[in-house]
C-alpha cells in the first residue's frame, strides 16, 4: 500500500509561514520546502499604545469597569409577556434569530426549519411550502436576538406570540427576553417542524405562559436567577449544558405561588410536570440572566472585553464593548462531540445558538469543573 501523503489528510499542499525565530527556517530551505518567512518579535514593554486608547482612555481601567459591572449585576425574573408586546421595537413582521446577521439565502437548515415553523405557528402561512416561500419574499424583516435585548438558544427563533421570560438588571434597570424551553426531541429550536411541535408551542401559549405569569405576578420582588445560578453550581450544574439542579431550584422558587394562583389542578400537574421533566427549562432562564448582566458593560471606551459570543449555524460572531453595534464573524466551527450511531461530523450543523451568552458571562463552560457529569460526557477532568 503506497504511504499515504501527509497533504490527503487536508486535502490541499501545506504551506508553511513561519513567525519569528530564523533558526526554525533554515533546515525547511535546505529540504527546498517554500516558506513565508515574518520577522517578527515580541513588543518591548512600556508601549504606550498598546496600553492606551488614542484619547489616552486606560485599556485595563475600562475592562476593570466591564468586570465590575457584570459583577454587580443583579438579574431578576420579574415577569412574562408575548414577544410582540414586551420587547422594545418588536413588530408582527419581525422575526428573530440566534447569532450574528443572516439573510434568508445563507440560513442554516435548522433556522431555516425553525423560521418555517414559526410562520406556521403564527398562522402566517398555512404549510411548509408557503412559509418557505414567505421567507425568502422579503416578507418577513430578520434580525438576531442580540438586537433586541434577547437571546435564544439553538436557531433562537422568537416570533411576535411567543412568550418570554422577562429579566431585569436590578443594578443598573436593563431588561433581557427569552422564550421558554420546549424541552428536547423534536422541537422548534432545532428545525422540527409538523403538528406535534406546534402544538406544543400553542400549548406553551395558552396554558405554560399564563400559569406561569399568574405566579410571578403574585411574587413582587421576582425570582433572583443569579443567586440560584450560584447554588446550581454548587450542586453540579454549569448552566449551560447542565440544567438539571437549577430547573429543580427554580420549580421549588415559584412552587409556592404557582399552587397559590393555580386555577386548574390538572393544568397545574401537568406544567409541574413538563418542567420536572425538563431539565433544560432553566437554560432560557440562565440564558437571559447573562445577557442582563453583559449589556451594562456595553459601549465602555477602550474596553476589549466581549460581550457577545453567538453562532447561527453558518457564522460565528463576536461584539466587544468599546464597539458594541459592531460583528466580528468567521464561520462558525463543527461541534466535535459525541454522536448517535451511524452519525459523524459529516452529517453536523456547524455551531448554532446564543447560549454561549452564558460562557460570556463567565459560566457555562467557564464553570465546567463544577459540573462533573458534562466533564465526563465531553471527556476529560475537572482539572483541565
């Protein structure tokens, strides 16, 4: 069998740059390999304009203030609404979309099922068909959940009657929006369409949102997600991909008031019920929680730290604060993860989702070394 070139592993010749040190270059020209050779060197220490902005504003006193304030943060559940009639700006032609700016043309399969589904729900289209065509007519205004104070995980489609959760920043009186988890399996988030999930949403609608609402509204200081955020991490959430403890926590938060303002008992059960079992419900609470408390450090001159890490399937995108209407994009990556069998990368999605809000926000994978079941899952330990 002839030896197998190390260039069939790229599918393309390796070129060679080479940054720096000369001696790494010299035995590649002897061999006659073509290399681009950058003289290069590390900066001496002191220079000033790598420290200072060009009106002199302190690099590292403007990321102090950033960290400051998404430390000072206090996000508080403090209501519901539909999305067309609680956040800023919505209109009943609008839909939004997790990461960076996309047009219909370059959507990802999975938010292009999602946007169709959503059309749909909203009975803006009557099949798949008419709400692909919809779509693609211009029809529809497509914007990203980062636009509008919201978030939304995988595809993050929000359509103007679905209900979100409404977190408000105590600290500095900023608001953050999310729909609710519909749990996991065939569901919007991830491009299923057909009548069981829209059903599901409707009965998000009609019988999730107001049980829920009629709790919070009995409950006048909220629910504050930070500090269950900061008991779950304790209990072996990293409030990402793990959910489990902070659902749990959050159902005994508002249990009280649920069976307080509770109109139906079977209703009640089975709202109980749908959370229990579904451990991601708290995602679209942890989700809106990080993006409260980022926004304050939005627009601090001189400040390099992101605020903003969301993918759409086809791009990755990143904002900083000192540019904070501005998208930094590259595409978005292959998720190397774990597969169902008969499954490899080859049949992914690129990355998808605003949840990487909660990374930016310093947990999620941040804290991952508190959350030994995903350690185990993605592989390694909690000291990496």
């Amino acid at each position: 069998m002839a030896e197998r070139k190390i260039q069939d592993l790229f599918g393309k010749p390796i070129e060679v740059v080479n940054v720096g040190l000369a001696s790494m270059v010299e035995p590649l020209k002897a061999q006659d390999v073509p290399v681009v050779d950058v003289d290069w060197r590390p900066p001496k220490e002191g220079i000033k304009h790598l420290r200072f902005t060009q009106n002199g504003k302190t690099i590292d006193e403007a990321n102090a203030e950033a960290v400051a304030r998404i430390k000072k943060a206090r996000p508080i559940l403090v209501g519901m609404g539909l999305a067309k009639n609680v956040i800023p700006g919505y209109h009943d032609h609008l839909i939004l979309h997790a990461g960076p700016p996309i047009s219909w043309e370059r959507m990802c399969g999975p938010t292009k099922g999602a946007v169709m589904g959503a059309l749909i729900y909203e009975g803006m289209a009557k099949d798949e068909a008419e709400a692909e065509k919809m779509a693609a007519s211009g029809a529809v205004e497509f914007a990203p959940c980062h636009h509008f104070h919201a978030v939304g995980p995988m595809a993050g489609v929000v359509s103007p009657h679905m209900p979100v959760f409404i977190i408000e920043n105590k600290a500095f009186g900023n608001r953050a929006y999310c729909t609710q988890n519909e749990g996991l399996g065939k569901v919007l988030r991830y491009g299923g369409m057909g009548p069981d999930v829209y059903a599901r949403l409707k009965w998000m609608e009609e019988s999730l949102y107001p049980t829920l609402n009629r709790a919070l509204e009995s409950m006048p200081e909220g629910i504050d997600i930070k500090a269950l955020i900061a008991q779950a991490l304790h209990m072996g959430d990293e409030c990402h991909n793990r959910n489990r403890a902070a659902t749990s926590l959050f159902l005994r938060a508002i249990g009280p008031a649920l069976a307080r303002t509770n109109q139906d008992n079977e209703n009640l059960a089975k709202v109980i019920e749908f959370i229990d079992k579904n451990d991601h419900f708290f995602l679209n609470l942890s989700m809106p929680a990080g993006k409260a408390a980022l926004e304050p450090a939005e627009g601090i001159e001189g400040c390099s730290i992101v605020t903003v890490m969301a993918r759409n399937g086809t791009d990755f995108g990143i904002r900083i604060s000192a540019m904070p209407d501005t998208w930094f994009t590259a595409p978005a990556g292959i998720v190397q993860g774990l597969y169902f069998p008969g499954f490899t990368e080859a049949d992914a999605n690129p990355d998808i989702g605003d949840s990487t809000v909660t990374e930016t926000a310093g947990y999620g994978g941040f804290a991952m070394a508190a959350a030994p079941a995903i350690v185990q899952f993605v592989g390694g330990t909690p000291q990496d």
